[in-house]
C-alpha cells in the first residue's frame, strides 16, 4: 500500500474505503451525546459556557481525548475555584470526568522504565 502511495500520491480505492468506514462507524465504547446530557442535567456547562460543552461533545467519541481535555479543565483550578467557571460547572466535568473513565483502556503491563535510557 505504502508503494501504491508513493506512486500515485493518494491510497487505493479499497483502503480509503475501510478508512472512511472506520470514521464513520459509531463507537460503542464511548460516551455518546445523549449520556452526556444525563449526566448534566441542569446543563450549567451547556448554558454558562457553550464552548467548552462543545468541545465536549466534539470529544466524546474519543475517551483519550476527553480524559485530557478535562484533566486541563481541572488542573486550572486555582483556590478551589477555576477562573471562569462555577462549582457547578466544575460538577458537572467531574461527573462527565467521571464516566468517561470506565471506557478508558487500562495502562499496558510492562516495563514502567525504558533500559536504553538508563544506561546513558
């Protein structure tokens, strides 16, 4: 494929196809929208800060993705509070936070050190 690539410039027919699939094919395991309006019902999010509900929602077929996303929501907290947003609104990323870590794949078993860089 990598060949066909190089000299046509563009993938094969077939491969562009499964791609295409691939994007489009829902993700069961993922948040989706509708689980997302659940778990904020009073959508303080959605209604105070429309931006950061759509990114959310951008985000929501991607649990990596999200995870980080709202991790950085979190870590900018200052004082108990985070400049912008309300408890509330810090309530409901801690329940969407929350959700999403159960579809999340669990750290790979291994070596938690690389050998080659310990012996510089």
């Amino acid at each position: 494929m990598l060949s066909h690539f190089l000299k046509n410039g563009k993938a094969p027919v077939a491969a562009q196809a499964a791609a295409r699939a691939r994007m489009q094919a829902p993700r069961t395991a993922a948040l989706s929208v509708p689980a997302l309006e659940r778990l904020a019902p009073h959508g303080h999010l959605k209604s105070a800060y429309p931006h950061v509900w759509e990114r959310i929602w951008l985000f929501c077929s991607d649990p990596a993705h999200l995870n980080r996303y709202l991790l950085s929501l979190s870590i900018q907290e200052r004082d108990g509070n985070r400049a912008g947003l309300t408890p509330a609104a810090m309530v409901e990323v801690a329940e969407i936070l929350a959700a999403n870590q159960r579809f999340l794949a669990p750290p790979a078993a291994g070596q938690a050190w690389d050998a080659a860089s310990l012996m510089r």
